[in-house]
C-alpha cells in the first residue's frame, strides 16, 4: 500500500515521510536517554501468555540502537532470551514499519509523550 501527498508540487510517499519523522523522534529520545543515563522502554508486546508464563518482546531505545528482545519468564521455566535484534536508529522505522503499521504507530505515540 503506497500512499503518497504532494509537498511543494513533490511527490513523496506518506511511508517515507513518516519514516523520517519517527527518525527524528527517535534521534531525540537517544539524546534524552543519554542523558537520563537509562535506556527508554520504547514497546512492550506479549507474543504469548499461560497460565504460568509469558512470552514478550520488549522495544528499547539506547544512546546509538534500538534493541528488540523477545524472551520468556514466569512458572518454573528460567527467564531466557530467544532472539535479540540491535537496529540503527535510521533502520528500525523500515523494519517497524514492514512488520506492523499498528506497532509502528504505538512507537510513534510513545516517542511524542516523551519528545514534544
């Protein structure tokens, strides 16, 4: 799905645009968590949940990456990391975005509470 708006008599599609909004976004908040000296816990997504335990996947913004770890704890399983993915700050809004539009948007919401 390709939407596209005109920007002073240029086309460039809605995508790419958000895309380097959200960049931007991003790039402040890696200042702010520099300087906060913590990481910013940019999503939260359980992939699965029993009775006894819960899968997750976990977005975080460092000072450079964002970090996305899925893993799972609870019941008597130990806490253990299935996959861990480390993106650039330009990349992660492409793979956000290819994944899920509803999951991008929450990230973009996230970063505006704390980027005004």
């Amino acid at each position: 799905m390709n939407r596209q708006i005109i920007i002073d008599e240029k086309q460039v599609t809605l995508d790419t645009w958000l895309g380097e909004r959200f960049v931007e976004k991003l790039t402040k908040a890696s200042i702010l968590v520099g300087r906060a000296g913590k990481p910013f816990v940019l999503y939260r997504n359980f992939i699965e949940e029993t009775e006894y335990a819960v899968q997750e996947e976990v977005g975080i913004v460092s000072e450079k990456y964002i970090v996305v770890e899925v893993f799972t704890y609870g019941g008597f399983l130990p806490s253990t990391f299935q996959q861990q993915y480390v993106f650039t700050l330009s990349e992660f809004p492409t793979w956000m975005m290819q994944r899920s539009h509803e999951m991008f948007f929450r990230c973009f919401d996230n970063l505006e509470e704390i980027v005004q």
